[in-house]
C-alpha cells in the first residue's frame, strides 16, 4: 500500500508504533497505523480545510459533531481542539489558531453542502466500496482471529472484497457491542443479549433504524464466523453458540415474504426522466445515467466502473467484461440497450457524444465524476482529459444521491428509491403492456445477467445476441404500442394502415395467423 521497505516498517516500530502481538506476520491494527503516520507527518494536526478537520479513520477531511467539540489552551495564539468525526466517529485533535475556531464550528452545523467529489477522493478503496468503514477492534487476540477469518474468506471460500468487508463489518458490530470482548470467551448470554440489541433497533426510524434484512444479514455473518472459530484447535466454546446467532423461524418467515424494494414502476421512472434538465454538461450526464438504468437495469456497481469502451451507443450493445467491470459473482453479461422511446437511447447518445467531443476516449469512465466536468464546490477545479487521467468513481453514494434527488425533483418522495429499483420495472411494464412469450422472457432475463432457471436453460437457453436483439426491439416496440391485437387485425383487413406504419408488420402477421387458421 504505502510502497516502503522493511527497515522503514522497523523504524515506525521504534517511532511507537505497536504490533497487535510478537508473531508473524506482524500485524499491526489499520486505525492505529494511519493516527501514527497522520501524527508523524503532521505532529500539530493538518490543518483543517474549510473549517473540516483531516480524519486519519476516513482518510478525508471531515467535519465534527457540534455537541462533542472541546477546546483548550496550548500557547499564547493556538487553541487544541477534539472533537468526533461526523462519518466515523473517531476522536479528532488538531491544534488551529484562534481566528479559525469558528469556521470550525460553522462547518459543523452545515455539512449538508459537503463536496461529494472530494469526499470520495479521500476514502480509501476498500471504505468506499464497501459503503461504511469496518469497525476498529481494539483486542489484540481478536485482530488475530479476524486476519485469520479475513484470509480464509478470501482465499478459501473466493468471495469479493465487499462480500469479505461486509462480513467483518458485521463481527466489528457485534465486537463493538460487547466492549470488544475476546471472542473465545463470549457466552450465549453475550449472543442472546446482542441479538436483542438488532431487534430493538430494526424497530427504530431513520438512520438509527435497521431492515430486517440487515438484521438477519448481521447474524448470519457472526454465526458463520464462530463456526469457523469452533474449529480452530485451540478453541473451546460452547458448541450450541452459533445456533444462537439464528433468527426465529418466524423471522426468517416475515423476513422471506417481505416484498423487497420500492414500488417505483415504469410510468414513474420516465416521470423522473423527463423531470430532469440537460442544460449543463452535469445535467446531461446526470440524464444519461438515469436513461441507462432504464433502458438496462444495470446494476450500480457495473455502472460506475463502466469505461468508454465498453458501451457502444451505435449498436445499443454493453460488454460488462469482469476483468475490468464490476459484476456480481464475476460474470461476464452482454446488456442490449431496449428502446422504449421517449428519448431515453438519445440522451445516452448526447452524453456519449459530449465524451468524444472533450477528449475523454475508451479507456476513460463512461460516465465521468463531477471533477472531470465542472469545478467543485472547494474550488479544486475542473480536470479535463488533457491534463489527468479519468478515474471511476469509488463508490456509488454520488450516482445513489442523484437517483434521489431526480426523484424529489419529480415529486416522487414515496419510500427510499435507489438504483436496484430500476431493475424491477422493465419485467412488469414488457410482460404487461407486450404479452411476453417464453423466447423474451429468456431474452430479458440474459440481458439483466440472470442464469435462466433449468427448464429454460436446457430447452431454450442457446440464443445469439443478434437474435436477441431482434426479439427485445419487437418486445419493446409492441409494449408502447397503443393497439390492441383485434384493432390490428381490423386496420390490415380493411387496409386503414400502411406499410410507413412501425405496427404494419405486426399487423399483418396479426392478419395472416388469423386468416389461415
């Protein structure tokens, strides 16, 4: 990560800087090392940025909590302030001149204007992908049992960086709740009392409050790690622990027949579409993104890592390519662009021509982050393809905050409408308004990327894109269509529809497998 030898790790050891524990390899706690190496480059604190204190949890500039900002004397004209982090909520110290107090606290009551841009540029990778930063453990023996856990998960079992993130982020939780108890001694009692714990807040509003889905996630994640942990060789626990971990069979019932999402449908999604200007070249990429949940169903985390060689808006043709595409469970999808009108293929078309038109070629992100089309609000500036290299967003809060406030500025403010939901609107509004047959239900279902059921994959799953292709534009072109299979037959019989018609050929297939029969 940081690119150093040997002999400088040793040096940081005599600087103060403390393994978890004398074996090898060493290991030293993450949060530990990034406050040493924040301290050691700036012993007083970096200084903050408008009125945003340097956070060595989050590796970015961030505000603090109004409630918890303490200050103290240091010299004649420097004042030594503490105070959490908004996001992580580690304790921050820097030591500012007076005359910057204020614009400390001013930055506390106004975080709602922070620089999305910038935020990310400073979390770290595995931060960013993973949407919130695993929780410090500060046992030297449990650090040890979660590098092992960690290794094993990535090695053995071959799962994602997320997937291993989320797994250890929900251990971190439960290690956090009971006061970062070793993991060797942690009782039934212990289980009991942290399951509880989830329950109280799944009954909770706002950012406090869980789903039930988080919660059973939460406890299936701690009972998979301490069956791993039962079977290392020098454990002893109870063996019923990890079955306490479980959910009741009436949880699992109501958590299994929930209805997942929002109700978002297709008339909506066009209202949200349409809703949106395409004055700025913001605005224009702001529109495309939308265009291409909706005529794709992409899943958030292929979007943002979509580079410009992988989307040909001539063709309509998407290659999520795993080696460079984030798909789920590393598959390699080949995503057809459905036309379902209203100008939806040509906004992804002006954006891509926006693209070509500023230098930003196949190797840039498809859709470019806010830096790379106008100056931020800090003033850092905008980065034409000239002069930096174009980076793929590294995480999906900016495209999940624009769906939002599309959606608000529509006027649809009903439930929490994020990018998966998009995916849930194409099936209803083809099966629908199209009468979808077997051949475009396999045909929709490659194209979102599912692996077809066994029956469809055996009989019907042999199809090539070109085919594909012709079956989704008929689809389409037969959902948005505003007549009804007798009004076609009736316009043909009675020669009231023309060949200039984009109906005509439905309708004299309509007419012709009517007649012959």
């Amino acid at each position: 990560m940081f690119g150093v030898c040997d002999g400088t790790i040793t040096n940081w050891i005599r600087g103060g800087l403390e393994p978890v524990d004398n074996k090898r390899p060493q290991l030293f706690a993450g949060y530990k090392l990034r406050q040493f190496l924040t301290n050691m480059r700036w012993p007083r604190g970096r200084s903050p940025e408008k009125g945003r204190i340097f956070c060595s949890g989050c590796l970015g500039f961030k505000a603090l909590v109004a409630e918890t900002i303490q200050t103290a004397s240091t010299e004649t004209k420097w004042l030594s302030v503490t105070g959490v982090c908004s996001d992580c909520h580690n304790m921050l110290h820097v030591e500012v001149p007076a005359s910057d107090l204020g614009e400390i606290f001013t930055s506390s009551r106004n975080t709602a204007e922070d620089s999305c841009d910038v935020n990310e540029e400073a979390v770290s990778g595995d931060i960013a992908r993973s949407g919130t930063p695993i929780p410090p453990e500060n046992n030297s023996s449990n650090l040890r049992w979660l590098y092992g856990y960690r290794i094993f998960l990535e090695n053995h079992q071959e799962w994602d960086v997320r997937t291993v993130d989320a797994h250890l982020r929900a251990i971190g939780q439960m290690s956090a709740f009971l006061a970062h108890k070793a993991f060797e001694l942690i009782t039934i009692a212990d289980v009991c009392g942290f399951k509880d714990e989830l329950r109280h807040r799944r009954e909770l509003d706002g950012r406090k409050g869980l789903s039930r889905s988080t919660v059973v996630h939460t406890l299936g994640r701690c009972c998979a790690f301490f069956k791993w942990l039962q079977r290392r060789p020098d454990i002893r626990m109870d063996p019923d622990l990890p079955g306490y971990f479980k959910p009741s069979r009436r949880e699992r019932a109501a958590e299994s027949s929930m209805v997942k999402g929002t109700s978002l449908n297709f008339d909506q999604a066009l209202c949200i579409f349409k809703a949106m200007p395409q004055s700025q070249p913001l605005e224009l990429r702001n529109r495309a993104i939308i265009a291409m949940l909706i005529v794709t169903g992409l899943r958030i985390a292929a979007l943002i890592t979509l580079r410009g060689k992988h989307v040909n808006p001539h063709t309509r043709w998407i290659n999520q390519d795993p080696r460079e595409v984030n798909t789920k469970l590393g598959k390699h999808i080949r995503t057809y662009c459905l036309d379902l009108g209203s100008g939806l293929l040509n906004a992804i078309a002006a954006w891509a021509r926006w693209r070509d038109t500023n230098g930003f070629g196949e190797d840039a992100p498809f859709f470019l982050p806010d830096r790379h089309i106008q100056s931020n609000k800090i003033g850092l500036g905008y980065r034409p393809a000239a002069t930096d290299l174009a980076q793929c967003w590294k995480s999906d809060d900016s495209v999940q905050r624009i769906i939002k406030d599309a959606a608000h500025a529509a006027g649809i403010t009903d439930g929490g409408i994020s990018s998966h939901d998009f995916r849930k609107i194409q099936h209803p509004f083809l099966s629908g308004r199209g009468g979808m047959t077997i051949n475009e239900e396999l045909a929709l279902q490659l194209n979102f990327g599912h692996t077809p059921t066994e029956i469809i994959r055996k009989h019907y799953a042999s199809m090539p894109d070109s085919e594909r292709e012709l079956i989704l534009d008929e689809l389409c072109r037969r959902a948005l269509s505003h007549w009804s299979e007798l009004e076609l037959y009736l316009a043909f019989a009675r020669s009231k529809i023309t060949e200039t018609d984009p109906d005509f050929r439905r309708a004299k297939d309509i007419f012709e497998k009517n007649s012959s029969s």
